[in-house]
C-alpha cells in the first residue's frame, strides 16, 4: 500500500489534469472503503456536466452559477466526509494506543512476576537440594512441582501477551499508513478548495464582464462552446488517464511483488557468494603467501648467484662478506634462541603458578562450599564471597588462555629461528660452491669465458623490463667479463664519450644510428648500385 501511494503521488505531482487519481488511489485502501462516498460524488460532478456539454444551444447564466453552486456542496460535502473519517481514525488510533500501553504494562507486571517466580524457584531448588541429602521430604517436591507448573504457565501468558501486543503494533502501523494516507487526501482536497474559491472569484468577475458586455454575447457563447468540447476532451483524456494510472498501480503491486522475491533470491545468493568469496579469499591468501615467500627465496638466490657470478678481483670480498652475514645469522639465531629458551622457562614456570593458584582457588571454594552447606542462615555472605572467586576463577582462566596465545608466539619465533637456520645452510652451500668456482678459475687461463655464465646474463636481460636498474646492471656484468673496449661500452650505451660528441666508425657515421638512419643509409647504398 504505501509503494502504491507513493507512486500515485507522483503521478499527482507531474501531471496536473489527472489530480482527481491520486486522491482516489490513496483513498483505496482495502481496510476502509473511504473512496467510495469521492468517487459517487466524483461520477455525478461528471454526470451532471456531460448534458449541458452535449447541447449545441446556448447556456445561460443561471444554469452555469446553479452547476457551480452544486459543485461546491460536492466538495464541502466530500471534505465534510473525510474530515470524519479522520476524526474516527484519531479515536481508534489513541483506542489503539490505550490498548497498546495496557498490554505492554500487563507484559512488564508478567515478566517481573515471572522472573521473580524464577528466583523462588532457584532458591528453593538450592533449599531442596540440601535438604534431600538430609532427608528425602515428598512436600517439597511437590512444591517445586507446583511452582514449575505455574513457572510455565506464566511463560505461556507471557507468549500469548507477547503475541497479542505484535498483532496490536501491526494494526497500529496500518492505521497509521491510513492516518497519513488520509492527511494526504485532505491536503489535495483544500487544495481543490483554494482552486475552487479562485475559479469562483474568476466566475465572479466573468459575470460582471458578462452584464457589461451583452453586445459581444455571441462571441462568447461560441467560445462556450469550444470550451465545452474541449472540457469533452479533457474528460476522455482525464479517463484515459485514470485507467493508465489503475494500469500503473496494478504494475507497482506486480513488481513490489517482485521485488521481494528477488530481495529474497538475491540475500539468499550473497550470502552463499559471501561464504565462497571468504573461502576464496582464504585461499588466495594463503597461496599468495607461499607465492610470495618463493619468489623472495629465489630473488635472493638470484641475487647470490649474481653476487656469486661478479668479476674475479671481487669474488673474495664478496666470500668474506658471506662469512661475516652468515657468522651475523649464526649469532642471531643463537640470540633467538636464547630469548625462546628464556621466555619458555619463564611461561612454564608462570604455568606452574597459576595451576598452583588455581588448586588453590579450588581448594578455598570446597571449602567455603562446605561452610555454605553448614551455615544457611549465612548463604547471602557466602553466594557474594562465591561470586568474587568466580570472578578470580574468570581471571585465572583469562591468564590461561593468554599463556595459550603466548605458547603460539614462541611456536612461530621457533618457526623463524628454523627458517634462519635454514637460510644460513643455502649461504654456506653458495659459499662453498663460489670457493669452488674461484679454484677453478684461477685454473683456467684469464682469457676463457662461462658460456652457461653469459647465456644466463643474456636471458636475464632480455626478460628485464626497460625502466629496471638491474637491465643496466646485467648488461655491466656482461661488458666486464667480455672486457669490451671504449666504443663497445659506448655503442651498447654503458658509457658516454667526452665533450657529448657522438662516436662514428670509420665512415664517419655515428656508432648509434636510429631505424630511420639506417633504412635511408641502405636505400642510397641500392640506389648508387643500381646507378652504377
């Protein structure tokens, strides 16, 4: 209903012919049938005005005044109707609300009653527990049986009021949706009351127009005319768009409806596309993690094998580098483990007293049991000494399970000091190999070149992008174990020659040419053939 009312406003708001609509929409609620005295009313204003429309004769002046004097007790006798239709709809609303607040205190007293029902019965259960152990008395538990029963049914009248004040809220929100439907419909209709009293006074001041200008009668009365079959139009158009304005109702009721079921599909599908995407992104994360920690692993073993791979001159510091790093790791991972080693035995001994403290505890609430059972004429002092070593016990457990979450700390450092040891065996193993490639290097002649050294710095600078510093510093590496000479360096564009000059070969051309350059060089070279 209020999607249909809403839409039917609009419809009022941007098309002004068809502001008669809306009111009858709004008033076309199923639980007050308020439409039927304004639509009557309606159909007869049109009913009376469709004879003097139809006659091709001239209107006189009395008919025209008697048609608006019946016009305007329509609408005061409408605005009449509706006005006590409101009035009604206040009293049964504030009945409502009587009602309501009734309900809800009688709810309140039931749950007040009820719980402390519910006390009595913990009580006496607490009572009757301890005395059993004494002696098994029938009378008490046909008590508490007694208090059980009327325990459930004030839980029952407790759910029936719950229930019956539900219900109350629902009919309240309808008739406010009509309240407010009404309001509406009585704002159109003053308005409707304002264009009246102008249209009289514009009546008014036709009439005056009219006993002054008797001469020009004809005139108007063709004009009348016209201005009755276009009223006929307007009418056949204001009927064209009630029954487009019925057709959009229908519509909005059909896709409100619509609505639901996919709002309903469509939570129904996030929800199971949110339990995937969380699962999914679990997942990528997970992965991207191992993806990550792999391609560190080989960024570093690139690194070392480019560390590794340097000029001959360089491969001893670099070795001794290597020593000092891994010598560094070894005594970092002795450090860390040290600091497990420490935090291990000062958590366990943190155990160790907080289990103590805990037999502790539990030891003192025996015993004060003990005393609660023996004094029961002191059970409120002893329930609130209970409770403050509960509440010690919640602190234990609290310290408990920050001793789990500190026992998961030293699991993940043991976690890194194995990967560090792990790290520090691959720096031995590259330190070993590098040992073994300088004796062979110092072997072999100087002038001898690592084919599988150059192919690789080769591959790796082709698969670097442009703008990347180790594309310059591959092709440095390659340059220095090739030992290019000056112009080499400044045709691969490793160096610059002095005073910005361009270096030229023997011809006089520069060694750098562009494509354009050299496509003009070649297409001379083929025209001078072809000449000769």
């Amino acid at each position: 209903m209020e999607n249909n009312s809403s839409n039917e406003a609009e419809l009022g708001s941007t098309k002004p012919v068809s502001q008669e609509k809306p009111q009858a929409a709004v008033l076309s609620d199923p639980e007050t049938n308020a439409s039927d005295g304004w639509d009557e009313q309606e159909s007869d204003l049109w009913d009376e005005s469709e004879p003097a429309s139809t006659t091709n004769g001239p209107l006189t002046n009395n008919g025209h005044h008697k048609k608006e004097v019946e016009e305007e007790n329509h609408t005061e006798d409408a605005l009449a109707e509706l006005r006590s239709r409101l009035s009604r709809c206040e009293i049964e609303i504030s009945e409502k609300r009587r009602e309501l607040e009734l309900k809800s205190e009688e709810l309140a007293q039931k749950t007040t009653e009820l719980d402390s029902k519910e006390q009595e019965l913990t009580e006496l259960r607490a009572i009757s527990s301890k005395k059993l152990e004494e002696s098994d008395s029938e009378s008490s538990q046909k008590h508490i049986k007694e208090l059980e029963a009327e325990l459930e049914a004030t839980k029952k009248e407790r759910d029936d009021t719950k229930q019956q004040l539900e219900g109350f809220l629902s009919k309240i929100s309808s008739m406010k949706t009509v309240f407010q439907n009404y309001k509406v419909t009585q704002s159109e209709l003053e308005e409707l009351k304002s264009e009246m009293e102008t249209v009289q006074a514009e009546s008014a001041t036709l009439k005056s127009e009219v006993e002054s200008l008797k001469s020009s009668k004809g005139n108007l009365e063709t004009q009348l005319h016209d201005k009755e079959e276009e009223n006929q139009s307007l009418k056949q158009t204001l009927e064209q768009l009630k029954a487009q304005a019925a057709d959009l109702n229908n519509e909005c009721d059909r896709l409100s409806s619509q609505l639901t079921n996919l709002r309903r599909e469509y939570q129904l599908k996030e929800e199971t596309g949110q339990d995937e995407k969380y699962s999914l992104e679990n997942e990528v994360s997970r992965l991207t993690k191992k993806l990550n920690e792999q391609k560190h692993a080989y960024n570093e073993l690139e690194v070392a094998q480019e560390e590794l791979t340097m000029e001959n001159k360089n491969l001893s510091a670099t070795i001794e580098e290597l020593s000092n790093k891994v010598e560094q790791k070894e005594s970092e991972i002795s450090h860390y483990a040290q600091l497990v080693e420490n935090s291990e035995e000062k958590w366990e001994a943190k155990v160790k007293e907080l289990d103590e403290l805990v037999k502790k505890k539990e030891q003192e609430i025996r015993i004060l049991e003990e005393e609660k059972a023996g004094f029961q004429s002191q059970e409120g002092k002893h329930e609130a000494i209970i409770a403050d070593k509960d509440e010690e016990i919640a602190k234990l457990k609290e310290e408990n399970s920050k001793i789990a979450s500190l026992q998961e700390e030293v699991h993940t450092k043991q976690l890194i000091i194995g990967k560090l040891r792990h790290e520090a065996v691959i720096l031995n193993e590259h330190l070993t190999k590098s040992m073994g490639m300088l004796k062979q290097q110092s072997n072999q002649s100087k002038n001898t070149v690592d084919r599988d050294l150059i192919s690789n710095l080769f591959l790796n600078f082709l698969q670097f992008p442009r703008g990347d510093t180790k594309k310059f510093e591959s092709l440095q590496l390659i340059s220095d174990l090739l030992e290019w000479d000056e112009s080499r360096r400044v045709q691969a564009g490793l160096a610059h020659t002095v005073g910005g000059a361009k270096a030229r070969d023997e011809e006089g051309r520069p060694l750098r040419q562009s494509f354009i350059s050299l496509w003009t060089d070649f297409l001379e070279k083929e025209s001078s053939k072809t000449a000769k």
